[in-house]
C-alpha cells in the first residue's frame, strides 16, 4: 500500500516555508523600494530656513516671509 510519501524525507516537507519566507522577502523589497521613491517635499518653513541659514536671506526677509505663514 502506497501513502504518496515514499522517498520523500522530512526536509522536502518544509520547502514550503522556504518558499513562502522568499516570497515575503520579495514582497518586503518591493515595498521598500516603493516608499524612498514616494520622498515628501519640503515645506515652506524648511525651505526658508534653509535659505536663512545658506545666507541667501537676511534676517529680515526671514522675519518677514516668516510671518506670512
């Protein structure tokens, strides 16, 4: 009487886990991947401040653009 496991060891029961463990590593990549190409924009604060602080504004443009927001 033959059950349908005869020759195969234990090892060859768990390549399913193997399968499944690539397979959500290939999906974790993707993802990954996908959220540093989705980058924000800086804000309007950022850029300005960052403006002031390269020296391409003065205090008081800072100050003033500052208060607009």
């Amino acid at each position: 009487m033959m059950s349908g496991f005869e020759g195969m060891d234990w090892s060859m029961g768990w390549s399913w886990v193997i399968g499944l463990i690539l397979l959500v590593g290939i999906i974790g990549i993707i993802v990954r991947k996908g959220r540093n190409n989705n980058q924000r924009e800086p804000s309007a604060m950022e850029i300005l401040k960052k403006r002031y602080a390269k020296g391409e504004i003065s205090r008081d443009e800072f100050k003033e653009k500052r208060s607009y927001m």
